[in-house]
C-alpha cells in the first residue's frame, strides 16, 4: 500500500477506544494504516481494538495488535518485542495515545488517584519511549509522537490537576528527549489536543461533569472553540500523521496544538 508512511512499522498505544467513534488512537490506527504503515495496535484491553482493526481491513491495511499495560516496565518490554516480532525487527513510529483524566484537585484528590494519573498520563510515555528508543537508534533513526492535552497548557474548564500536571510533563519530557536524541536521526514532537468530541466524552466524562447529559456537556465544551465546533480524533491524527512523515524530517522537539483556537483566546 502505497502513502506517506509506506512500509513503515509504527506503534500506537491506546488504539482502541471506550466506545464506537472515532477516539484518538483509533483514528491514528486507521489513518496510519492507510497511509501505507504496518501498524502493531496496543491495548490493555484487546476488545477495545476490534472495531479498529475491523476498520483497516476492510481497507486493506496491515494492523496486528498487542495487549500491554503501558504503565509496567516488563509489560512495555514485551510489547515492543512482540512488534519488533511482527513486523521484521523494525520501529520506525512510536505514537503514545494512553491517557484519561480524574477530576479533583490537591485537596479534593487522593494520593492514590495522584499516583495513578501520573503513572497512566505520563509514566507510559515514559516508559515506551525507555523500550523503544534503543530500537530506533540502533536501525539508525525513527520518529515519536506523545500526546498531551491543553489541559496541560491552561485551565479547560475543570480541576484535574494531576492530568494537567502530567499531560505538562509530556511536554517537557518530550522537548528533553528530542534535544538528547536529534543528532540520533530520531525526532520527538507532540500533538496537543484541545476539546475533542471523542467517545471518552460521551462514555465517561458526561458522567463525570454534566451528570450524564452529554449533550450539555458537549455544548459546553464547544462554547470555549473560537472556531464553534468539537474536533474529533481524527484531527488529532491528521496532526500526528504529519509529524510521523519525512514531511517534518525537520521538526523536533516542539509542539502542534488541535483544539479550534480555544488555548490562546482570553476568556
């Protein structure tokens, strides 16, 4: 299959979803997959992949799947065997899709819940990158895509602090890791999501925020979008895919953000 990422092994963590739609790491899986690149799909929840994989191949794509825990070291390890496994040694993209959010802030929220934000949102990246960067610079080079959130920019309308705090830490950590590794051929960048209309809206924070009325929700949330309507995952995959490609063979370490204007107006 020809494309911008043509015979190119990539690794897209999160690719499944919550629901049926059109999730981030879903719409990467695809969009990817379509674009020409084997895709080796992970989730700690294989179900959760099916409709993905059913997706790419009714197209035609090529899309094996993974279950992992991207929060364990070991089970991270494994992972990238299985892909390497898979796909003839390679790992040309790491595309880092994992994440959620718990409402609270530092007094509201537990430590419990603390640490477990951090590991989800930002110990994963953490750790694909540790498992994955080796491989690429051994084959010579590679390209890394992290995920974060404006909430990692400024406030969006709801306390979550240490979502914010870890989608911040992706960042940041990805700005370190692009200027450690850029004289190794392999660029690090991040997608920035803003207010996305994804199934997590509908599946989970509707529950949490608008006390299940996801209507409400979404009005809500569109109301702050400069542009006046929600994204979906399909924008934040359009912006990684450009980032994946040698289209940005020169562009690291810096940041594309999704979100319809809604982080640089006042209000």
């Amino acid at each position: 299959m020809a494309g911008r990422l043509a015979g190119k092994v990539a690794i897209i963590t999160g690719a499944g979803s919550v629901g049926p739609g059109w999730g981030n790491g879903r719409a990467a899986a695809v969009l990817f997959a379509r674009e020409g690149a084997l895709v080796y799909g992970v989730d700690r929840n294989p179900a959760a992949m099916e409709e993905t994989a059913a997706r790419i191949r009714e197209e035609g794509g090529r899309f094996a799947t993974g279950q992992c825990d991207v929060t364990d070291s070991a089970s991270v390890a494994a992972m990238v065997d299985a892909a390497k496994a898979a796909y003839g040694g390679r790992i040309d993209i790491l595309v880092n899709n994992v994440g959620g959010s718990a409402k609270g802030g530092p007094v509201a929220m537990s430590e419990e819940v603390w640490d477990s934000q951090i590991d989800y949102n930002l110990k994963s990246v953490f750790l694909t990158c540790k498992h994955v960067l080796p491989v690429m610079e051994a084959q010579g080079g590679g390209a890394i895509v992290n995920t974060a959130s404006t909430s990692g920019l400024r406030w969006t309308g709801a306390a979550q602090v240490a979502y914010a705090a870890a989608k911040a830490g992706i960042i940041q950590f990805s700005r370190v890791v692009a200027v450690e590794y850029a004289g190794r051929n392999i660029r690090v960048n991040t997608v920035v999501p803003g207010q996305m209309h994804t199934p997590m809206v509908e599946v989970r924070l509707a529950g949490q925020r608008a006390g299940g009325d996801v209507q409400a929700l979404l009005e809500q949330r569109q109301k702050r979008i400069p542009m006046g309507f929600a994204g979906d995952g399909r924008d934040t995959a359009n912006a990684a895919l450009f980032l994946a490609s040698d289209e940005a063979r020169f562009i690291t370490g810096t940041e594309i953000v999704v979100d319809g204007g809604m982080s640089v107006r006042c209000d």
